[in-house]
C-alpha cells in the first residue's frame, strides 16, 4: 500500500509545486480540508517557511528559503521512512530523457508560426508543424505512464501526474493554451510541478 503523507507534511508542500497559492489553491493540490490548510500555513508563517503577499488583487502563499529547506528535510525523512528512495532515484534517472523531450516540444510550441507573420505562414505547414509538436508530447504521455505508477505506489502524493498529463494533452488538440498555457492545467504546467517534486523530494537542484 502507498504511503499517505500526514497534512502538515502536504500543506506545505503544495506551496513548494504551486509556486504562488492561496490557502484554498493548496488544499486543492492534495484534496485537503482549506480550514485545515489554512491553519497549519498560519502555524508555520510564525517559523518563518512561508510569506503571504497581496499585490494588484494577487493574493498567496509563496516559500521563503526556510520552508523550502524545511520541506525538503520533510520530504527526505519521508522518503527513507518509506525506504523508497532508491525507487525514486530509478525513476528521476528515467524521467529525464522525457524532460528533455517535453523542454523541446515546448519551445517549438512556443516558436510555432502565426497566422499573422506572412513570412511564417508561406515557409511553414501550420498544422504539420503542431502535429509533430503534439506526436512528440504524445511520447512523453507514454513515458509518463511508465513513470507515474512506480511513484504513486510507494507514495501516495506523486498520483494522478499521469492522469492530469493526459488530460491536457487530450485538450491541447482543440485548444494550444493547453499545451504551455498558466491560466490551466496545462501540459507544461503538469510536467513543472512533477519535475519540481520529484528534485524537492530528492533533494536536487534543476
């Protein structure tokens, strides 16, 4: 069975993969109680992890350089806890050549020709050039969902990357902002917030 990773532990972690997130937006990460959320990111706001900051109608919890020393302590005793660091080791080894196909599709999406630039839409086939994007972010699903049960067994917190991957993708081949898009779950957005879990948990840098 899975390990269940206790609230305090998930509460701020869900700071760490957000970035920038209300009470509510954490609880949601990991389906928490937001009172109970709330609450804890109020407890550890007095230790100095987190910062609140209202800017321009913004409003958000974001990690100060304790907490993300404190999460990723957390997250390591965790880990061995579990003993399912070497598991986790095995699987960043192995996710890396699909974040090196992920980073690629992601610029040539960003790169793709508009409708507006003649020069681009003379010199380019535009629904070639996002079908060979969206084949290569089809590669990374499959890779993904490799991946993603070897982690979600042994901890309970790495479920449904895969899932929410698809998802996207699924979308992206109506909509584009589905594929790098902020305002969504996007493909892009999916792969950041599981490579940030998987260095935070293994204690790396990008």
């Amino acid at each position: 069975m899975a390990h269940c990773s206790p609230v305090d532990l998930l509460a701020l972690h869900a700071v760490r993969l957000r970035g920038f997130v209300d009470s509510e937006g954490a609880a949601q990460r990991f389906a928490l109680d937001p009172v109970a959320v709330d609450e804890h990111l109020l407890d550890v706001q007095a230790r100095g992890w987190v910062s609140w900051s209202d800017f321009a109608g913004t409003r958000g919890w974001s990690l100060t350089d304790a907490g993300r020393a404190a999460d990723e302590a957390a997250l390591a005793g965790e880990l061995d806890a579990v003993g399912a660091r070497a598991e986790v080791e095995s699987v960043h080894t192995a996710f890396l050549p699909l974040n090196a196909l992920l980073g690629d599709a992601a610029t040539r999406w960003q790169l793709r020709p508009t409708p507006t630039d003649a020069f681009a839409a003379n010199s380019h086939d535009d629904a070639g050039w996002d079908a060979r994007v969206l084949d290569d972010l089809g590669r990374v699903d499959v890779g993904l969902r490799a991946l993603a049960p070897r982690l979600a067994t042994r901890l309970e917190r790495f479920a449904g990357y895969d899932t929410r991957f698809a998802t996207a993708l699924e979308r992206a081949r109506d909509d584009p902002a589905w594929v790098t898009g902020v305002g969504v779950d996007s493909c892009h957005r999916v792969w950041f917030e599981l490579h940030e879990d998987l260095i935070a948990t293994l204690g790396l840098t990008r």
